[in-house]
C-alpha cells in the first residue's frame, strides 16, 4: 500500500530523499531524459528562477523521469505534471530499476488530463512552467487555448520553457526515424509509402528512442502507435508557435533555433525555404508580464 504523501514529505524532511545511484542507468531513453533533457531544462529555467524554492508544471511530463531528474541531480522540491497519458504510472518501478530508489520523491505529484481541459484556477498559480517536445502534438485548433490557459497558471513574472524537437519540416519531423532514416521522407512520399516503409522494418531499433511504452504495444503494435502520432501532428513552425505565444500574452525572453547541416531536395526548395527545411529544433523562454508593469 502507498503511504500518504504527507507521510512522504514528513520522512522526507526527516531522513532525506529515498539513496540512489545513476551508475545504476543501463536504458539509453532513461538516460537521455535524466541528463540531457533535464540539464537543459535547469539551464534555462535555472536562469531565471531558483528551482529550488520555485513552485513548477511540466505540461506534458510523459513518463516523469525529467521531473525526477530535476528532483535529484538540481534540487527541485515542487513539481506537478500533466499529461493526457499515465505514462507516470511507471515511473516508481523506472526509478527502482534504473536508480534503485525504494520510492520516489514527495516533491513530484502528477495528473492525467482530458485533451484541452483548462488547468488554470485548480491549482495556486505556479512560478514555472515546462514543456518538453510536446506541443508539436497538440491539435492545431487548441494551442492558443492552451497556451491562454498556461498563462493563466503563471503568477506575474512567471516564466515558460518550451522546446520542439524535431519540427515537422525538418529531416525527421515526421518522429519516423525509429524506422525511416530517409531525411524528409514525409514531405517526399506519401503516407501509405511511408506506411510500407514502417511496417516492412525489421529488426532493433536505436535504444535512445525506446521508451517505456514500447512494451505495452508490442513491436507492431507500436508502429501504428508511432504512425498515428505522425498523421496527428499540428505542423507547426517556429515561427507560428512564436506568434501563438505572444497572442496568449507571453512576451519572449530569450529563444534558440537549431538547424541540422543538411542540405534539402531539390524538389522541396520549390515548396519550402531552407530555413524551415533546416530549422529541425526550437527553445523558447517566456515570461508573463509582470504585474508592477501594468
């Protein structure tokens, strides 16, 4: 039985936070998530907030091991995720597998939501929000919704990370590359090619891109899983997500774009520029306006 959590924190305070051990990490998905992305996250958000004493939402938290990550090696105490997936779930027996933590820290708390519901008014408002590679996978019809309504979650001066990689005209926008390695595929064939191309694949694929979902599927199950998720991507630019942000009131602090050194198709240069063709990933770093400016 899971204790209370106000037990946790209470032995949390007392004891400290359950030992672990990252020599311990043999998944490549698990590693990735600990360190790089979580080392990305701290530097951005670390920047400008103490993460430390700072109240924080991970808006698509996937599987958590971010959050933990955060928890652990940089010294977050509070963060909620969200997500429409209860890939969370898992996280307890990911951290004792990979870490051999007993239990995970009370600083992490985490919610499955329906598509679009408003979060903003059910919690206090937060001092950070975070989102890793996901909003490229909201319907195109609610991101400035979404984006509103994570502005209503900020209190004033409270800042945004958001990251997509990849963007969806870049090599490998299509989340394909599991099972088609072809840089621009997606923009050059049709769907049912690509379809045969995913089904007709045989053998492992790269361990950095097996996540602890893959074994729920199946391996054929997984590839429409993956296949449905590149038919339900929004498409979106860097620049449409730079404008979506600052028509639900962010204005941005700071921003990346990182471009793979490729050269497109000649018969997508016709269509596309190269700067989209190219840009394969943003990072953006919002801020809700401060209320002393008003």
């Amino acid at each position: 039985m899971t204790p209370p959590r106000w037990w946790t924190v209470a032995r949390e305070r007392l004891w400290g936070l359950a030992p672990w051990d990252a020599g311990r990490i043999s998944d490549e998905w698990f590693r990735a998530h600990f360190e790089y992305a979580a080392d990305v996250v701290n530097q951005w958000v670390g920047g400008v907030l103490d993460v430390r004493s700072a109240r924080l939402l991970n808006f698509g938290c996937g599987d958590g091991i971010t959050d933990l990550a955060l928890v652990l090696r940089h010294g977050a105490t509070a963060i909620h995720g969200v997500d429409i997936r209860r890939e969370y779930a898992k996280l307890p027996r990911i951290a004792r597998e990979q870490l051999g933590m007993r239990r995970i820290p009370a600083a992490l708390t985490f919610e499955t939501i329906q598509p679009g519901a408003p979060l903003a008014g059910r919690h206090p408002p937060v001092d950070g929000i975070m989102s890793w590679s996901t909003f490229e996978h909201v319907e195109r019809g609610q991101l400035l919704p979404i984006l509103c309504d994570l502005h209503a979650c900020l209190r004033p001066g409270g800042v945004f990370f958001l990251q997509i990689e990849p963007l969806f005209y870049s090599p490998y926008g299509s989340h394909l590359r599991r099972y088609d390695d072809v840089p621009w595929h997606h923009l050059l064939a049709t769907e049912e090619a690509l379809w045969q191309v995913i089904q007709a694949h045989e053998g492992p694929i790269d361990a950095a891109e097996v996540d602890f979902g893959f074994a729920d599927f199946g391996a054929d199950g997984y590839k429409r899983f993956v296949f449905k998720e590149y038919q339900a991507l929004n498409r979106l630019t860097a620049d449409e997500l730079v404008a979506l942000a600052g028509q639900a009131g962010f204005t941005v602090e700071r921003q990346e774009r990182r471009s793979v050194d490729l050269q497109p198709p000649p018969e997508l240069r016709g269509r596309y520029s190269d700067e989209l063709l190219r840009n394969n990933e943003v990072f953006l770093l919002l801020r809700k306006g401060d209320a002393r400016a008003a």
